[in-house]
C-alpha cells in the first residue's frame, strides 16, 4: 500500500527538490528571497527555471502557466509549451529565467474597475517565489502577481503581500522595544475551514438554477432538513467518505495540508479543514483546493457546490478564516502564556487587534461582501452582519483589570473532571468557543467566521492585515518616543482598552438583543455588499490603506467599483434565471397540473354523480391562483430587470439590486415555493429538496 509520506508534495517544486537539484549558492541565494525579500538575480533565476523544467518534465509536463488571482474571484491560467525549433526539425525543451520570473497575458478582458481602457491589453504576471510551484494535468502551475502595464495591481495576491510587509514592518518595531532583536521577520499564518455541499451530479443536470448560480432559486422545504441535528459530525456515507478520500490524496500530492473532514449541520454538506501555513500561501492553496474539489466531485458522480447558500431552510456555507502571528524564531505573538496578565507582549498585540477591528469594522465587513454571502450574515447559522469580538472570560477579566488597574485574581486552569473514572482529566482551554462570533479568540489565534465559502480569503487577510499594522504603527510611534516604556506601555494598552471595549462581546450574536445593544454601542450594521462596499472609499480607510502602501487611492476606487458590478451580475444573472425557469417550467408545470385536476372533476362528476369534489376544486383553485401570481411576479421581475439595464452609475444599480430587484425575486420565490407543495411530484419539473440534500 502507497504510504501518504511517499506522495505528499509529490507534484511541488518544494525545498526538497530545491535543495536536490540546485547548486548550493544558488539555493541560498533563492532562499534569502523567499525568506527576506532579497532582490533575485537573473542568473538565479536562469538556473532555477531549468531545475524547474527538467523536473517538471520527468513528471509528464509540457506546459506551463503562469497561474494568478485576478478579481474575478476565481484563478486564470495561460498555457504554454516547453517546446522550442531545434536546428534539424526537431523540438527541445527549453524554460528560461525570463519566462519564470515574468508572464504577459491580455489584460483586456479582466475587471479593472476602471484602471484601464478596455483597449489597452498588456498586463505582468510576476514570479511569487515564496509560494511552491505544482504540477497538474501536465502542466507546470507557477504562482504569480498580476498588474496591468502601468503597475497597477490587478488581482489579490499583489495587496495581499503588500498587507503581509505592512505588518511585518510594524510588528518588527514593536518586538525591538521588547529586546527581540533576533527576528528578522514576522508572518501572518491562516488555516482556512472549507465548507461546501455535494449533490448527485444527475439531479444537478435538470436544475438550471443549480448550474447557472450555485445555487437554487425556487424549492419548498424538504420535509427533514437539520433539525434533529443527526448530520453534524455523524456516520460518512460510503460515496461521500470515496469521494474525501479521493479529494485528500490529490491535495497532498499538491502540498496542501488537508488535516480534518467532517459531516456539517445541513444534510449533504460536510467541511474540510487544513493545517496552518503562511497567509499568501494558504490563499494559493485555498483556491486550488476549491478547484480540486469541485474535479473530483464530478469523477464519483457528484457536484461540489461552493455558493454560500445553496439551499434555503437549512445551513449555508462559509469559510472559517483562522489567523494567528508569528516570528521567524517560531513565537506565536497571540499565544497568552499561562498568565496573560504577566504577559505584556501578548498584551500588547491582543489591544493592536482588538483597536483594529474597532476602528476598520466597515473594511472586516467589506472584505466579505458578496452577493451569496449576503444570504448567510445575519441569518441563525452565521455570525450577524455586525462586528464584534469574542475574547472568553479570561482575557476580558484580565483586561477589565487593567482598566480598572486592580488586582487580576487568576488560578491555574481548571481540571475538567467527567465523572467516569476510566476517563482522564484534561485542562479547559481558557476561552470557550462561540460560535456566533464573528470575530473569535480561540486560544492562540483569532477566527474571522464571515467568510463565505465561495470567497478568496485574499481580501479578508489583506484588510486585516493592513487594520492591525496601522494598530501597531500609532503604538510604535508612541512607545520609541517613551522615557518610561513600561508606564507608558501600561497606559497604552489601559487607554486602548477602555477606548475600543465596545467592540468586545462575548454573548450571543443571534440574539435580536444584540443587535439593538450594539448599535447602542456605535457598531456599524452593513447587513447588504450594497451597504458597505461603497465605505472602502471613506477617507479613514483610503488614508490608511494609502498610508501602509497596500494600494493606491485609484486601486480602492476600483475594487468598489469591481466588487459592487460584480454583486450586480451576480444577482442579475439569478434574476433572468429564475424568469426563465417560471416561464418555461414552473408556471407551465402548475398550469397543467390545475388543468387536468379540473378535467378530473368532469371525469368524476360523468362517473359518481353527487360524489363530491372538495379536494380537486381546492386544488385548482389555489394553484389558479397561484399561477396567476407567478404570472405577475415574473412580469415583475421582468421590468425590474429592464429598468436595471438602464442605471449606468454603479453604485446606484447596486441599491436597485438591494431595493427593488432582490424583493421582487423574493415574491416570485414564494409563490412558486407555495405552488410546489401543491402539485404532484410527477409533474414538477426538475428535482425538490429532498431529493437533492439526501440523495447521495
């Protein structure tokens, strides 16, 4: 039997390979880029483009591409072979440092939000060394950066890394005035949790709405859905345990450390968690492993469905993002210690994130947005659309102390004690885990829980990243310029503590109570992409992402403008979906079925005359009725639609979207979900609920 050890990173150029196939210097040479951002040489880059080759090669490839994450949300990729003339007529196989370190696909054709004229198509794609090059269907994957000719960034990894340095930078000036003068660099790490639906790839055929959205824009409740609560973490299907077996060897042979799967609450869904990596790294891989997934899916027969809410009624997806920060030297800066009180370091860098989701909660929010996951936030099984933190009982007992600079009256953790002699004692963690948080401490390391699923994680870790480097940067400012650092280090953290505890929650974030509390409190409530993405645009967080160079002013303006056209199409696509569907299937289905229900009170009158008729002429009656609402409700959303052809400012389309479009889908929805529980099953026109969530 093939042991994981043998075929794990078996198709990456990772540092094994590195090590085996370059020369020393050159090695060495490659590493201090990777490691500290050193310049590359073009000679290195010569010699490690044909060590890439030739392995590459030897493992069947002939292409390759440079692979990036422009703001379509998904990865592009252009290929190219090995190939080049040879003197005789022959072909040998050639890659150089020119063709590693920098690609030039058409820009043309990508978002820009404006950066550029349509007509101008050159756009860079530049080599990222710290991310590991793969192999898949015989080609060559390099990751890279994407701008357009005139440097602008055009895709998520050029921020996202611009992000990484801020905080680097600034976390680097605040462990120096702790005497931590041996790191050279400081790295955000992510473990992304993936959750995602699988439903037989034959149901998903006859479902239009399934294969132009992700998801489905008409169907009634399932007569189960989760409320026994018998999904979450029960027995695997044998199909559905084939196909995560299936799906985990291929990650591993791509260097993704797939670590835990699992049932989810909603039937049919399940969840993939991978071990910690670096920032752009576990974005590289997140992508990938959306792709993976959704391949091998169709191999057993099934489809991976990513939307954030697929199905109404029960469970949607999201991605949970789990962000920690460490140094080269292997110190986690959010692990607490056994006394956090003590622990002023720790302290430090807990008040720079809690004063960065304070002050940036429209830009957390914001990196979020998108047309599907505004079906989740807010809703009983994701975090509510307001920011807020979770710290646990412990650390807001300790901070509460040194606002009030009173005594903290810690103990040792508490022993878990179940009651069964043959089970052993274990330590409680010092924080419970809240699962209606959006923004929880989980130990060493905070969860960003309003992520959805179908999202790169990219633009969440860029903006906080860049929130929590500003943090840093005023306390920097601050602390070099003290004659006492510890007095004026306790009176930072204190000032910041008492200023940002607003953004402190530890309750329950469904509850209505909560909602009303925090906009007592201050705290923004975006519920909508329409509501909070224009904010990216407010003077604060231009100044800010200005300020740390994580974009230009010009680069903001056009991620709005991307985000907002993209949440526009999105829903305009489900909205000539969904008047498709009732114009050719679901009104005609129920016209028929009251029709020949009417014909059945003739036929039943001819044979029991005085037998009575009550059922058929409800029947017809009601979905009569029905019909004819469907009827309207389409004609609706038909106009709608029209008018929204003609809103050419785009943030005003969006507001049409939230206001008149959305509700007009809405009514449509409910009477066509209505006419469904009333019409034989035999004449409904594609596959219902139940079917579809326990049909695998």
């Amino acid at each position: 039997m093939e042991k994981i050890t043998d075929y794990f990173g078996s198709m990456v150029f990772d540092d094994r390979i590195m090590k085996a196939t370059l020369s020393e210097k050159v090695y060495k040479s490659l590493k201090r880029t990777i490691d500290r951002g050193t310049p590359l040489d073009i000679s290195v880059a010569n010699a490690v483009a044909s060590a890439m080759k030739d392995w590459a090669v030897s493992k069947g490839a002939t292409h390759y591409t440079h692979w990036f994450q422009p703001m379509t949300g998904i990865t592009a990729e252009k290929h190219d072979s090995f190939i080049s003339p040879a003197p005789d007529g022959r072909v040998i196989m050639e890659f150089s440092g020119k063709e590693l370190v920098k690609g030039e696909p058409d820009a043309s054709s990508f978002p820009s939000g404006g950066l550029r004229a349509t007509f101008e198509a050159r756009g860079y794609t530049a080599w990222d060394p710290t991310s590991y090059a793969f192999i898949k269907d015989n080609t060559l994957y390099i990751p890279t950066a994407f701008c357009s000719y005139g440097g602008e960034a055009l895709d998520k990894k050029v921020p996202l890394l611009r992000s990484m340095e801020a905080l680097n930078r600034q976390a680097l000036r605040i462990l120096k005035l702790f005497g931590n003068d041996k790191v050279r660099c400081v790295k955000t790490s992510v473990g992304p949790e993936q959750e995602y639906f699988l439903v037989d790839r034959e149901l998903w055929k006859q479902r239009k709405d399934l294969i132009m959205t992700g998801r489905t824009l008409f169907g009634a409740r399932s007569p189960k859905g989760q409320e026994m609560e018998d999904h979450y973490f029960g027995s695997i299907k044998p199909r559905v345990a084939e196909y995560m077996a299936d799906l985990d060897k291929e990650l591993w042979k791509l260097g993704i450390l797939a670590k835990t799967k699992h049932n989810e609450v909603a039937p049919a869904q399940h969840e993939l968690a991978p071990i910690f990596s670096t920032t752009n790294i576990a974005a590289d891989h997140n992508q990938l492993t959306m792709e993976v997934m959704q391949k091998v899916a169709l191999r057993h027969g099934l489809v991976c469905l990513l939307h954030e809410k697929p199905f109404a009624g029960v469970n949607g997806s999201g991605k949970h993002n789990n962000w920690s920060i460490s140094t080269d030297t292997g110190v986690n800066l959010l692990t607490p210690g056994e006394t956090p009180y003590e622990n002023a370091q720790f302290l430090l860098f807990l008040a720079a994130v809690i004063k960065a989701v304070d002050d940036y909660q429209d830009l957390l929010r914001l990196s979020v947005a998108t047309a599907g996951n505004d079906h989740r936030l807010g809703a009983n099984e994701a975090p509510p659309a307001v920011i807020s933190i979770f710290l646990g009982d412990e650390l807001t007992a300790v901070l509460e102390a040194i606002e009030n600079d009173t005594p903290y009256d810690g103990t040792k953790k508490e022993k878990m004690t179940l009651g069964v002699d043959v089970l052993p004692q274990f330590s409680k963690d010092t924080t419970d885990r809240n699962r209606t948080s959006p923004f929880a401490f989980t130990g060493n390391k905070f969860e960003f829980r309003m992520l959805g699923s179908s999202n790169s994680i990219s633009c969440a870790n860029i903006h906080l990243n860049a929130a929590v480097a500003e943090s840093l940067r005023q306390f920097a400012d601050v602390l070099e310029k003290a004659d006492d650092f510890k007095a004026s280090l306790h009176t930072l953290i204190k000032e910041t503590i008492t200023k940002h505890k607003r953004i402190i929650f530890n309750g329950n974030g469904y509850d209505e109570k909560w909602i009303a509390e925090a906009e007592s409190r201050g705290l923004s409530n975006l519920r909508t992409t329409a509501d909070c993405m224009p904010k990216i645009c407010d003077k604060k967080n231009v100044d800010m992402l200005t300020s740390h160079g994580i974009f230009t002013e010009a680069e903001i303006c056009s991620r709005r403008d991307i985000m907002l056209d993209n949440y526009v199409k999105s829903v305009n696509i489900e909205a000539v979906t969904m008047i498709d569907m009732a114009k050719k299937e679901i009104i005609p289905a129920a016209a028929k079925y009251a029709a020949d229900t009417a014909s059945a009170i003739s036929a039943k009158a001819a044979a029991a005359p005085g037998a009575s008729n009550a059922y058929e002429t409800r029947i017809v009656t009601e979905l009569s009725a029905l019909v004819d609402e469907m009827d309207a409700a389409t004609s609706a959303l038909e106009k709608a639609v029209d008018e929204l052809k003609e809103i050419e400012v785009i943030v005003t389309a969006s507001e049409f979207v939230r206001d008149t479009l959305i509700p007009a889908m809405d009514r449509l929805r409910a009477a066509a979900d209505k006419a469904e529980t009333l019409t034989a099953e035999s004449y409904w026109p594609f596959p219902t609920y139940d079917k579809l969530l326990f049909g695998v």
